[in-house]
C-alpha cells in the first residue's frame, strides 16, 4: 500500500470557506474516484490554516488510474474552477508515503 499524503494551506480566515467547497463538491468526487480516503483533518495548532488529506492506493498504477479517471470526469474539473475561483488556497504540496514494515505487521496483527 502507499497513501497520497495532500496538505494544503489556505488564506488567513478562508479555510473554512475552503472545507465547505469541498464537503459539498470535491468530497463526494473524490470518494468516487479516490475510494480509500485515510484521514481528512485541519491543523489546530503549529501551522495553522492547513488542511491534511490521505487517500491510500494498493501501488502506484493503482493510483494514477483512479486519479486520472477522476481527472477525465467533468464535474471535477467544474471543481477545480471554483476552487481557483475562490481564490482561498496559498500553497499545495503531495507526497508519497509508505508504511514501514514493522507497521505494516502491526496493521496485519489488529485486522
């Protein structure tokens, strides 16, 4: 497995405008796209008006075929207009993360 590790940083007082965008629009795309959704979180302390998504994938061909079946859908890319409408996001930054091995047995072990 790896996971798409997504942070975005929003303006000064507008993530909450952000979030909303995307509970009502990107959330349920990405869910039909994305599948596995790890967390969706916003910091509440260190660096604040950040958001942290994770979606995870079984390998990376996994991946860019969900993403760009999500890339070719229509509505996503009316998304993403409003997104860039909106004018609330600064900065994004993606990683790809794996799990160690020793969690991957600990994973193994609590399913």
């Amino acid at each position: 497995m790896i996971v798409d590790l997504r942070i975005y940083t929003c303006l000064p007082n507008r993530l909450n405008d952000f979030v909303a965008l995307y509970e009502a629009e990107g959330w349920p795309l990405q869910q039909k796209h994305l599948g596995h959704c790890v967390g969706w979180y916003t910091t509440v302390e260190g660096e604040l008006n950040t958001v942290v998504h994770m979606w995870g994938y079984a390998d990376q061909a996994d991946r860019e075929r969900r993403r760009a079946a999500m890339a070719a859908d229509p509505a996503w890319a009316a998304y993403l207009a409003k997104v860039a409408e909106q004018g609330a996001l600064v900065r994004m930054q993606n990683r790809i993360i794996r799990p160690t091995g020793f969690f991957e047995a600990y994973q193994a072990k609590r399913a």
